[in-house]
C-alpha cells in the first residue's frame, strides 16, 4: 500500500514538472517572437529615418543646383553689361547654363535607385491616382507618376537623380507665372499703350486666332504625311494639331524688349510689341483651354461639328471675360480696402495685402474654372491705375521692387529650367520632319498675324506702322515661359510629348538666334535708337509727342477716361476732383461722403499728377498755374473744376514710362477771397 502511494506520488510530480517546462518554454518562445517583432520594428523605424533624412538631403542638394545656375547667371549678366556685350540675353544665358548642368546630370552623376525591395507586377485592372498596399498589417500610399512604356522600365530603375530635378508642371503654373504675368501689368506703360490700343488688340486677339489656325492647318497636313511615310509613332488628331498652334503663338519678347529699353528704341514700336506679348499670352491661354474642351457627340471626340466648334467659341469668351472680371474686381476690392482703411500708417502690413491680394487672384481665378493668367494680368493693371494711388511712398516703391524681383527670379528660373529638362525629361520624341514643319509653321503663322493686319491697321492710323517695324515685330516673335508652361503641363500622350520636345527647339532657337540678332536687325532695318547711358530720361521726340495724346488717342477711351478721372478715381483713390466738383448739387452729401481729404490737395503719389522733366503744377485757391519744361505757363479755374483736361490725361498716361522721374514741386497756398488771381501767366512762378 506504501510502495503505491509512492509510485502515484512519483506520476504527479513528475507530470506536473512536464507542465511547467512546457509553460516556460512557451513563455520563452512568446518573449523571443514578441522581442525579434519589436527588434523588427525597431530596425524597420531606423530604416525609414535614414531613407527620409537621406531624400531631404538630396531634395536640398536639388534645390542647390538651382539656386547655383541662377547665382551664376547673375554673375555673367553683370559682366555682360559691364562690358556692353547684347548678342546674348540674360534668359539664353540661363539656357545655356541649364544645358550644362542637364548634360552633367545625365551623364556625369550616377545616383541608383534602391531596386531590391521593388515588385515589377502586379496586375490591377486600372490605373489608379492612388494606390494603398498593406505590407504585414501596414498600409502605405503611393500615388501615380505616370505610364512609361516597357522598353522603359530598366531605364526607371536607374535615374533617381533626374526624376528628383524635374518638377510638378503645377509648380510653373500657380508659383512662377503668377508674379511674371503680374508684373507685365503693374509694369504697363499706359500712354503708349493706350495710344497703340486698337492696334495692339488686333495683334493680341485677331492675330494669334491666325497664327493659331495656320499653324494648326500646316502642323496637320505635315501629320498626314508623316503618317503616309510611316513615321508617326502614335495618335495625332486635328484637335491636337490646333493645340499646338495655340501654345506655340503665345510670344515673350522679353530678349527684344529689354534691349529696346536699354538702346531707348523707338516708344511705339515698344509699345506694340510689349502690348502684344502681354495680352497675347492670356489669348493663347484662353484658346488653348477652349481647344481641349472641343467635345463633338458621338464616339469619335475628334470629328468635326459645328455646335461643338461653336460651344468652344463661347467657352473661350466666357472664360476671358470671366477671368477679366474677376481680376478688375479684385483689384477694386484691393483698392476700397487701400482707401477706407489705416493701412497706410503700417507699410509692412499694406504691402503684404497688396502682395497677397495679387497672387490670390491667380488661384481664385483658377479654383473657379476660368484662367489665371488673364485675372492676374488685369489685376495687375488694375492695381496700377487705382490701388497704387493709395498706397503709401514706401510700399509703393515696395510694391514695384518686390515684383520686378520675384519676376526676375522666376522667369530665370523657368529659363534654367528649360535647358535643364532638355535633358533630365524621360518622354522626349524628337521628329526630325515635325521640327521642320513646326519651324516653317511658326514663321508662316507670325508672318500671317503681322502683314495683313498691319495693312489693315495703316487704313485708320494716323501713325502709320511702317514697313521696317514689321519687319522687326516679326523679327521679334520670340517664344519663351508661357509656351513652355502650356506644352509642360500635359506630357501624358504620344502627341503631347512631341509636342513638348519641339517646343523647347522652338524657344531655344528664338531666344538665341532672333533676341541675339536684335542690335543687328535695328541696323539693318534702320530703326534709330539712342546709345545707351547710365541715366534714362525722355527724349526731345518724345517729349513732343506727349502733346499728340488727345489727338491720337482712341475716341473710346477719351470716354471712358472722362468718366474714370471724373468719378472712379476719386471714389476709389485719394487723388481725381473732388466728386463734390464733379457730382450734381443734389449728390452733396454722397459726394462729401465718398471723397477723400486728400483729394483737395494735390499729392506727390497721386499717378494722376506725376510731373515729369521740369513740369510745375501750383494750385491757389480755386486757380492752378501750370508750368511745362518749355516754359509754357497755362491756368484753369472753377469752370474746368468737373472736366478732366488734355493735360490731365497727358500726365495720367505718362506716369510709369521712365525710370527716372524728375518731379516738380507743387505747392498749395491758401489765398483770401478778395486777392485778385494773376492777371497775365507771366506772373508765375518759375524754378
């Protein structure tokens, strides 16, 4: 009986010690798993830092690359104009630089790509924009960057360097065009302008619909025989032909026109091509959307059919004149704001709405569906009429410094850029016969926009254009950011990267050819310009020909002019008449209201009344003395109160056409009632 009770002891004890070496073995192997997991996810952590520290640093070593070409290219600009060398503009200079570092990147720099974690398939029915993959429980996003073609898939692995160096085409659209387009209308030399206004509308608008539709008609028939020769790679469509012809009539002289401004070329031949190319960049914009969104019913999208031709023409005016809209009414906005508060007394705060105010009426405009391009520019024009008037001294020369800067900047940028992608772009087709065809088309289609129309035009001008500024504004058809910015943004199709490659053939031989062949142009068509000295101020033709502005202006903005300086401009600036002169008895208490204080007094900042070269305006009591630099005195009384005169709208278009401004001094006396005026002008007061 002992001896089993024993043996049954022995059975428990040794069962249960099984137990417990089970149980602590499966505790060990629970810590270990538990343990090598977190070891895993450790390690894991570790790994993403360093691929996240590591992509910092080669974004900012990207980034330095840039800012090293632009640094670069402001060294040689000013050994170029210290040595007065033209042949060669600061934007090909900057081509040529991107060129260099393109070609070194390409070849010279081998940076692979991390392939070994990489899968090369996995079959999804379609492409998506966003793509999650949960990898053991954890979920990472990937998003598109787009279809390459299977012969390309080894080329991918290997070039992290380039694909790091080509940017988001958005970038171009909604950070450096902005500031470009604002500043070609805050920059806008008005009297010119206006008096070339119907000339310049006709270029901008009639003339690039032309251009447009040569180009297109003469880039479809080389499609077709591209196609009976057996050399087109992909589909090319009518539609994509138009397109081609829009983006490629979008000129920036810039080249031509800073070499205009240095030799001080003759004003309305830079008034015509500066307008040109101002307005015609929004035009080409416009008709580039409204080409893309030709829809005709049916299954094949690229027939042809009237309404659908016919919806596209109304998109195209419905989204310039939206996008006009919004950019004047923005700028009203900035201007009411400018004028009904303090913000004045606080330059660092009324210079950052101004800035804030202008850039966001590119983005409105574009989250609204109409375009940017031309909202801004208007804006820009807009700011210069009203809004600068309220600004203080120190933000207006802010406001001006701050965009002739950020333009400087970004079209150098987008300059470097191009010759930069010449290389570092992975979709580059290069036709030898569509590149010629597209040269031929460009010169057709500018020769198309500026013959016939300056034919027509010399029938109702009075300043005939003639036949050597034709020459030379077909001479300066130079394409540069805007057409590259429009073939940029879309590179998915065959087409479009065809495009895209001949564009930037297209620009490079403009900008380096024709803007290097200006000053030789000048002289071989006989233009007179000036030498260039270190001061700018107006010349004697010039300034005789201030005094042709009523006769030459157009009789349309006569009106609007009247009715802008008798009552716009006093309700949304500081300067203008008081609308107490202009406004009947009845609307006392509105106009009192409305008008600013400083409107009876004359002011240094007013647009309207900047002096230039000499011209004195004193005020005395209700009677103003005027005194010219050629010594002419005239005065005006009450009776000229509520009128805008000749002189006024001389001034008013005058202002921002030079560099240097000499400004008279105006001083407001009061006088008593009973002193009589000066009875003869002689009696004025001369400086």
């Amino acid at each position: 009986m002992v001896l089993k009770v024993t043996v049954n002891g022995w059975r428990a004890a040794r069962t249960l010690w099984l137990l417990l070496l089970v149980s602590l073995s499966v505790c060990i192997s629970v810590c270990r798993a538990t343990s090598s997991r977190e070891e895993d996810s450790a390690m894991e952590n570790i790994v993403t830092e360093k691929k996240a520290e590591e992509s910092h640093r080669q974004d900012s070593a990207d980034l330095l690359i840039f800012i090293m070409l632009l640094t670069l290219t402001i060294l040689t600009i000013w050994l170029f104009k210290h040595r007065r060398f033209r042949f060669l503009h600061e934007t090909g200079l900057a081509m040529i630089y991107g060129l260099i570092v393109g070609v070194i990147l390409r070849y010279g720099i081998h940076v692979p790509r991390d392939i070994s974690n990489v899968t090369m398939s996995c079959h999804v029915n379609a492409s998506p924009a966003t793509l999650l993959v949960n990898v053991s429980g954890k979920f990472y996003e990937y998003t598109l960057k787009g279809e390459i073609s299977a012969n390309e898939v080894n080329d991918v692995q290997d070039n992290e360097m380039l694909r790091k160096v080509t940017f988001d085409p958005e970038v171009f659209f909604n950070i450096l065009l902005p500031p470009i387009i604002f500043h070609a209308g805050y920059s806008l030399k008005r009297r010119h302008f206006f008096r070339n206004m119907g000339s310049i509308l006709a270029y901008a608008f009639l003339g690039t619909v032309i251009s447009c539709f040569i180009i297109g008609l003469l880039m479809y028939g080389c499609v077709m025989l591209m196609k009976q020769m057996g050399q087109l790679g992909g589909d090319f469509f009518f539609t994509d032909c138009l397109f081609f012809g829009a983006i490629v009539s979008a000129t920036d002289p810039v080249t031509v026109l800073a070499i205009f401004n240095e030799l001080q070329v003759d004003v309305d031949l830079y008034a015509l091509l500066f307008g040109e190319s101002v307005l015609n960049d929004a035009v080409a914009v416009v008709l580039s959307s409204s080409i893309v969104a030709y829809q005709p019913q049916g299954d094949n999208s690229h027939t042809f059919e009237v309404m659908a031709m016919l919806k596209s023409f109304g998109i195209f005016l419905g989204v310039f004149s939206g996008s006009f809209a919004l950019g004047v009414a923005t700028g009203v906005v900035t201007a009411l704001i400018s004028f009904f508060t303090k913000l004045r007394d606080f330059q660092l705060l009324e210079t950052a709405l101004f800035f804030l105010m202008s850039w966001s009426t590119f983005l409105l405009a574009e989250a609204c569906g109409f375009t940017g391009v031309v909202a801004v520019l208007f804006c820009g024009i807009t700011q210069a009429h009203y809004t600068f008037n309220n600004l203080s001294p120190e933000s207006q020369d802010r406001t001006k410094q701050l965009f002739e800067l950020l333009n400087f900047l970004a079209e150098n940028f987008i300059f470097s850029y191009m010759g930069l992608t010449l290389f570092t772009f992975q979709n580059h087709v290069f036709n030898p016969m569509f590149i010629i065809g597209a040269f031929i088309a460009v010169f057709l289609g500018r020769a198309a926009n500026i013959y016939p129309l300056s034919f027509l035009l010399n029938l109702g001008r009075r300043n005939k254009i003639r036949s050597n500024f034709q020459h030379m504004m077909m001479f300066a058809g130079l394409r540069g950011a805007m057409t590259f910015a429009l073939s940029i943004r879309d590179t998915a199709t065959y087409a479009r990267q065809m495009m895209f490659s001949t564009t930037l053939l297209v620009v490079f031989f403009t900008v380096w050819i024709c803007g290097g062949g200006t000053t030789q142009m000048l002289s071989c068509q006989r233009i007179r310009y000036l030498p260039p000295s270190p001061v700018k101020s107006m010349s004697i033709a010039e300034g005789s020909e201030r005094r042709s502005t009523k006769q030459e202006s157009a009789w349309l903005f006569r009106i609007w002019y009247n009715f802008d300086h008798n009552y716009l401009k006093p309700i949304l600036t500081h300067s203008g008449p008081p609308l107490t002169a202009t406004l009947p008895p009845c609307c006392g208490p509105l106009a009192r209201f409305l008008t600013s204080p400083q409107a009876y007094e004359l002011k240094d900042d007013d647009s309207d009344l900047i002096l230039t070269d000499g011209d004195i305006n004193l005020t005395y009591g209700d009677i103003t003395v005027s005194t010219d630099a050629s010594g002419a005195h005239t005065s005006s009384g009450p009776a000229f109160a509520g009128a805008a005169t000749s002189d006024d709208l001389d001034r008013e278009l005058a202002y921002g056409d030079h560099e240097l401004v000499m400004r008279g001094t105006r001083l407001v006396l009061p006088m008593d009632d009973s002193e009589p005026p000066f009875p003869d002008p002689r009696h004025g007061l001369r400086m």
